[in-house]
C-alpha cells in the first residue's frame, strides 16, 4: 500500500512538474507574440512596394517569430499527449528522470515545427519578393487568398489529413503503437509526433498568409480551432464542417475577384 501511495505522489508531481511547465511555455509564447514578436510596429505602415530588405537578423527574426506561433498554437493541443506520456514514463522502473523524458519528447515535437517554420519563411520571402504579400504579411491577391482558402478546405477530406488527424486525436494509440524506450526514443517519439501534428495541420497555417501572419486574432482562432478537432470527441466532424466553410470562402474569394 505504502509503494501505491508513493507512486500515486510521485505520477502526481510529474504530472504537475511537466504540465506547468508546458502552460509556462505557452504563456511566454503568447506573450512574445502580443508584445509584437520583435517586429517595427510601423512595419506594417510601409508601402507595398517597399519590400523589407532581408537581412540575416531580419531573417532570423521572422524565422523566430514563427517558431514561436508554432509553439503559443500547437503546444497546447499536444498536452494530453505529453502528460500521457510523462505518466507511463514514470511507472517504467527503466525511466530515471520522466520529467526530464518528456522535455525531451517535447524538444522533438518542437523540432518538427522549428523545420516547418523555416519552410514558411522561404514562402514568405519569395511571396513578398513577387508582391504577393503585403508589409503587414497579408495576401494582397485576392486570387492568392481564395486559392489558400479554397486548398486548405480540401485538404480537410484527404486521406493524410484523416490519417493524421487520428493519432493527433488518441494519445493512448499513439503511444501504444509507437513507444519506444530511452532518452533517445523520447525524442524519437516527440519527432513522430510532431510529423503527425504537421501533417495535420500545415495547411491550416497557411491561412495566416490570408489575414496576416502577425493577427493575432486570427492567430488565436486557428489554435482554438487546432484545439476542438484534436481534443473535442467529434473532432472529424468538426474537421469536415471546417472544410466545408473554408472551402465555400475560397470559391467565394475567387468568384469575386474573377467577376470583378
């Protein structure tokens, strides 16, 4: 009985260690993001064809910016399966330090996002260099936003998005599936994640090309949305009627700007 209880206290405090942790994580991101992610306010104010000169430390500044987006959105969705793990890591008797495990199945998660967010900023340099994109990194395509609009809606009835989208949703079939013992199969399992999460969800991001990649608005409803499909229990559902919406708003878009 005496073991039970200690092993009770010692899931508890993990759990507790590694989940405040998690919404320290995400608070500071959110408030990177609201404080302006490093970014000159008066960027914004700038005209169009006055393209920001891309620099190594504006790169870097940007790549950070999103990195940081990737984190304050998807970090939350993922909790459920971070604590999950953090919880079996601690009743392995071959599991030295869980807490430690789970920064590391977190470090690999966020390693994926960090990959990604260098991709986005590939695609926003050569969309600002073509004109597409505005000083405050909105579409200024009406074209451009309805085809996002309208891919992103699709891509929510695509087998990859489905395939995804179910080990996103059962952390107990994630890990079952794809468990792996060790520090190094920690990170293993926090990159796998990751690529799951990103395939869930890269094209939703796409959408901040739309509104702004600095609207924090928009920022926001994306993760809550992120939120709904992967923790709510109808979040296919939820998905599709997602697709559906973006979708008619894109062939919107579009038939306003070809009409016009």
């Amino acid at each position: 009985m005496a073991e039970l209880l200690a092993l009770e206290y010692l899931l508890r405090r993990d759990r507790l260690i590694v989940g405040v942790g998690l919404a320290v994580v995400v608070a500071l991101a959110w408030a990177y993001l609201a404080t302006g992610a490093g970014m000159d306010p008066d960027m914004a104010d700038m005209a169009m064809d006055m393209p920001m000169p891309w620099s190594p430390f504006y790169a870097a500044l940007v790549f950070v910016m999103w990195w940081v987006m990737m984190i304050a959105m998807m970090v939350p969705s993922a909790a459920p399966t971070i604590l999950l793990f953090t919880a079996i890591r601690r009743k392995q008797v071959t599991s030295v330090n869980p807490s430690a495990e789970a920064w590391l199945f977190l470090g690999g998660y966020l390693l994926v996002w960090a990959g990604f967010s260098l991709f986005a900023i590939l695609t926003q340099w050569g969309l600002e260099r073509v004109g597409l994109l505005s000083m405050a990194m909105a579409s200024t395509s009406p074209v451009l936003g309805g085809v996002i609009l309208l891919a992103a809606g699709l891509y929510q009835f695509t087998p990859v998005k489905h395939a995804c989208l179910r080990y996103c949703q059962s952390p107990v079939l994630f890990l079952s599936r794809y468990w792996q013992h060790g520090a190094g199969g920690a990170l293993r399992m926090g990159l796998r994640h990751g690529g799951y999460c990103l395939g869930c969800c890269w094209f939703l991001m796409a959408l901040l090309f739309v509104s702004g990649v600095m609207n924090l608005v928009w920022i926001a409803g994306i993760a809550l949305y992120v939120a709904c499909e992967k923790l709510l229990p109808h979040g296919r559902a939820f998905s599709r009627a997602a697709g559906v919406a973006l979708s008619a708003s894109g062939v919107f878009l579009l038939a306003r700007a070809f009409v016009a």
